[in-house]
C-alpha cells in the first residue's frame, strides 16, 4: 500500500504551494507521486466548480439558488469518483497520493453553511482515511490578503464571514480526527514546508521504517 496523505485549510491558506512543495520531497526521494485535488479536475469536479462555486459561492444552478445538501451530495458525488478512480487505484499501486482538499473540508464548509454535522460525517463514510492531514491554520485577515486580488469587493466581507467559521470548525475537527496535524501556515513557505516534511517523518515515514 502507498501512502496518503491530505492537506486542508481555509482559502488561502497555502495548500496548493505546499502540496507542489511536497511532491518534490516525495519525489527526490524516489517516490511515485500523484498530486491531485478536490474539486477534482474531471468532468464531474468542472462541473460542481461551474454550478457551485459561481454567483458569489451561493450555489447557483441556472440562476436558482440550490440547497446546501444538495451543494453537500454533488462534493461527495466528485470526491466518490475520485477515490474509486485514482486514490484507491494509486494507492494498491504503491504510490503517494497527495490531495488539496478532501472529505475534510465538506465537514469545515458544510457545516459552516449550516448543515448538520453527523449527516456530513454519515455522507462521507466511503471515503477512506488518509494517513495524516496537515491543517495550514492561518488567521482569516491574513489568508484574504493572500487571496484579496481573487476576489471582488462586494464578496469581500460575506466570504470573511464564512472563513472565519469554516476556520473554527477545522480546529473542532482537530479534536475528532487524530489523523489532522496543525501546522502554523503564517509562518514562511519554506519553514511551513520544513515542519510538513517533520510531521511526515513523525507520524508516517518512521512507523512504516
Ligand atoms: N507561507 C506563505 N507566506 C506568504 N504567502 C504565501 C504562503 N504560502 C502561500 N502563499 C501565497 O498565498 C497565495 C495563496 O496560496 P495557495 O494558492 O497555495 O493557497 P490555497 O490554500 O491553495 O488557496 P485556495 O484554497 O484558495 O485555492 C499565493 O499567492 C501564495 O503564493
Ligand atoms: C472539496 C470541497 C471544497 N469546498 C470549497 C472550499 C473552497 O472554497 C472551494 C474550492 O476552491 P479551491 O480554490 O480549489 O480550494 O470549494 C467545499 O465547500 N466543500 C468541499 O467538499
């Protein structure tokens, strides 16, 4: 078996450049790495980046707003095609698998929109645990300095709202999930970098020695 690991976070936080940041490790190293992501980059994932993450994330299908269990199912629906198709594939190959986003967030960002949190976990049960989560924690105000020029004005405060309780929820999860580590992503890329490669070695690469 491969190993699998899942990086989360709010907006921002630095998920993307730290998970480029550790495929190279992985690779030098002489691993097979497959960098992949949620919203996955198929069909179903452009999709769901078409019809929910549009019109201010509101959710908004043909101009109609959609429920957020339904905005919930169509995020399990991607992430069941990506686990069937390419991480568990991947990982029987023996290779790392390292995924921007996974079940973890449908937990911080649905529940944020009010959606209960045991009908999230209950959705989400195919979805097989990773070895080890790496939360880039980092405070609202700065994770939308990073991402200010992304956005437009008017968005600005309602998406700082939300930011900030997606941001609670995930330290909620810390508690319930002990495969999340929190790694502190204000600090600079290369030293956030470093204490990922540290929690690597701890909590994956020295147990399997
Ligand atoms: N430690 C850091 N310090 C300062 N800037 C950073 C740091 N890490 C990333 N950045 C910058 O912040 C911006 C957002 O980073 P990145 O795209 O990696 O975040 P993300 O968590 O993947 O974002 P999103 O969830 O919105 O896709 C980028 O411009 C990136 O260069
Ligand atoms: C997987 C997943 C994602 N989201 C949200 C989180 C972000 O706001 C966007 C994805 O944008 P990114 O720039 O690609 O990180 O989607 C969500 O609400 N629920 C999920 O399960």
């Amino acid at each position: 078996m491969g190993i699998f690991i899942v990086l989360e976070g709010i907006d921002g936080a630095g998920k993307s450049t730290q998970a480029k940041l550790l495929a190279k490790w992985f690779e030098k190293r002489g691993y097979e790495v497959v960098l992949t992501k949620e919203p996955t980059d198929t069909a179903f994932g452009k999709l769901i980046r078409r019809l929910v993450l549009t019109g201010g994330r509101e959710g908004i299908i043909d101009g109609a707003k959609i429920s957020h269990e339904a905005e919930a199912l169509l995020f399990a629906a991607d992430r069941a095609e990506h686990v069937k198709k390419l991480i568990e594939p991947s990982l029987k190959a023996g290779k790392v698998v390292i995924s921007d986003r996974y079940f973890y967030s449908s937990l911080a960002y649905q529940w944020a929109r009010g959606l209960d949190l045991e009908w999230l976990i209950n959705l989400n049960k195919f979805a097989i645990r990773p070895e080890l989560v790496i939360l880039l924690d980092l405070p609202v105000k700065e994770s939308m300095k990073r991402i200010n020029g992304r956005k437009l004005k008017s968005e600005f405060d309602k998406i700082a709202e939300l930011q900030k309780k997606v941001r609670e929820n995930y330290l909620k999860l810390v508690e319930m999930f002990p495969e999340m580590k929190i790694v502190n992503a204000l600090a600079s890329i290369e030293d956030v970098h470093n204490d990922i490669v540290a929690l690597v070695e701890h909590e994956i690469l020295s147990k399997k020695e």
